[in-house]
C-alpha cells in the first residue's frame, strides 16, 4: 500500500530533489512512494523527463496529485539530452527558483529509506556550521546493492565495489569518483559554483564530488538507501572482487583497455575544467594544477608517486599508472 504523504512541515528548511527519468516506469512507483514516505516532509521534488516512451509520464502524472503541490514537473523535452544535461536542467530549475538552500539528486529506478533526507541535510548543515554557508558543501552515503525484486546482493556499496569513500580526498577525486549522485546532498553554494556543467565533465556527480574539494565534504557509513541494479542502469554497481573482473578482462579485454584510456582522457580534461571554474570563482586551485603537472610527467617519474592520487585496489591503481597520460 502506498504511504500517506505527510504533512509540510513548513518550519523545517526546503530541500529540492532532483528526479531525472527517461523510460523508467517499470521501477518508478516505488521510488515515488519512498519520497513520500520522507521523515523530512518538507521537500519539492522537480522532475525532468528525457523524452520516455513508455509509461513515465503517465504515473508522474498521476503522482503529481499525491504529492499535493510539492512536484513540479517541467515541460516534457524532446530525446536526446542524456542523464548529464537532464540533470543540469533540473539543477537550472532549482537554481533559478532560488526557494530550496539545499538540493538532493534521485534516480527513477530506486528506494530511499525514510530517514534518507534529513540524515544527509543535517551533515551538510554540520558542515556549513563548520565552514558557513557560502562555502560549497556535499554530504553522501552508502547505499545497500539489491536486485530487480530488491533482494540483497550486499549490504554495503563501498564494500561491493571495493572502494573507500570516507578516505578520500580533494586530490584523490581528480582521478577515482566515490561520491555517487543518487546518495548526494548539496549546499546552494555548490549548485551555484557547478553551474553551468561544463562539456569535460565526465558525470554530473562527479563534478560536484571535485567542486566540493574547495569547501568540505562529508561521507555517512550506513547505507540510506537500496540501490536497485538492473538491466538498463545508467552506471550501477558492479563486483570488483579479483576473480570477477579477470572474468571481464577475459571476455572484452580490448573493450576494458578501451574504456580505461578513455576514463584517462576524461579525469585530465575534467581536472583542467575544474582548474578554470576555480580561478574564475577566485578560489584557489593549486592542488589541480598540482595534479595535472604530475600527470604531464613520464611514467617512470610517476613510479613512486602514483599512489597518492590513484585509490582503491592496486590492479585500477596500476592500470591507470600505464595506461593514463
């Protein structure tokens, strides 16, 4: 049965949800009901449709009524514009409304936990208190990995994926995402500063996960929400254990090597859009350009040293010391 909406609490402060959607509607219905179902009721969810074929429409539609006056779902738009630009759209819409000083990012296809908002909100008020409000601030969690039916396939993304977001840090960003979009909550200060995506950004999370290297950033441990991995997912989750991904390698090992040189020639140009929305801002970028001159040594000079910005486990590490430029 779906839950009742709660009541606005009109005292406690405005989050806009960002929910980018494109052909979703075989999983959008309960993610819909899980953002009713928000312990922090006081949110405006904006949607953004890519063009669906299918039923989308329709049940945000029908959707649009439950939530009684807190979606606003923006004029349809035509194929075309992809994840990346869908969500720079509903980024625009929030930015350019100005009500919402916080903003959090939804995917079409997964279930948050009740206290999933106001969880990730009061981190990010956390550190504003720290560093104030005019400094970009980004709070993220750990998501629990589920199957189309949402059965477990592992309690814990980070652990799934072999990777550590709680250690991560400015410099490390520049080379190896852990920040993922769906788990992310931002200040108005990083929406203003990401704005607009530039062309090199590899994702839009990513971008923000780099921006936020120039303020602060605060990663929670528990999982807040079930991250549903199915045949059509834009990014998902995938096993990185040693004997999965020699399995990949056997099977598309010229379409792995592929894909890592490409990420290569991503991170560095992203790193250098990075560098110039920097400077532009009058914020300081030295650890960029730090970076980018030590990826503009040989190999051999970057022996010793490649694991400073390089993170997670030692076959990525490796791979990206040879095969990046």
């Amino acid at each position: 049965m779906r839950p009742p909406a709660p009541p606005v609490m009109s005292a406690a402060p405005l989050v806009d949800i960002l929910l980018a959607t494109y052909n979703g509607a075989a999983f959008l219905a309960p993610q819909l009901d899980s953002l009713l179902a928000q312990t922090h009721a006081n949110f405006r969810l904006i949607v953004s449709d890519d063009g669906s074929s299918d039923d989308t429409l329709a049940i945000l539609r029908r959707y649009e009524r439950i939530f009684e006056g807190r979606m606003l779902l923006l004029p349809p738009q035509p194929k075309g514009g992809g994840v990346i630009r869908n969500f720079e759209r509903l980024m625009r819409a929030s930015l350019d409304d100005g009500s919402a000083a916080w903003i959090a990012f939804c995917d079409q296809d997964d279930v948050w936990l009740p206290e999933k908002t106001a969880r990730l909100l009061a981190a990010v008020q956390a550190l504003e208190a720290r560093v104030g409000t005019d400094a970009p601030c980004l709070a993220h969690s750990d998501l629990t990995v589920v199957d189309e039916q949402l059965q477990v396939i592992s309690p814990s993304f980070a652990a799934f994926q072999r990777i550590e977001p709680a250690q991560v840090n400015a410099r490390t960003l520049l080379s190896v995402n852990q920040v993922t979009g769906c788990a992310t909550l931002i200040n108005r200060a990083l929406l203003e500063l990401a704005l607009p995506l530039p062309p090199d950004a590899v994702m839009h999370d990513w971008w923000l996960a780099v921006l936020s290297g120039s303020g602060a950033r605060d990663y929670l441990p528990e999982p807040l929400m079930r991250y549903r991995q199915h045949g059509r997912n834009q990014i998902g989750a995938r096993d990185r254990g040693l004997p999965s991904r020699l399995m990949r390698l056997a099977r598309d090992g010229g379409g792995v090597l592929k894909r890592v040189r490409q990420l290569g020639r991503g991170t560095r140009a992203q790193a250098e859009a990075l560098g110039r929305r920097l400077r532009d801002n009058g914020l300081d970028d030295g650890y960029v350009a730090e970076y980018l001159a030590w990826r503009g040594r040989g190999r051999l000079a970057r022996l010793f040293t490649y694991r400073t910005y390089y993170v997670g486990p030692e076959l990525d590490r490796l791979s990206r010391w040879l095969l990046w430029k």
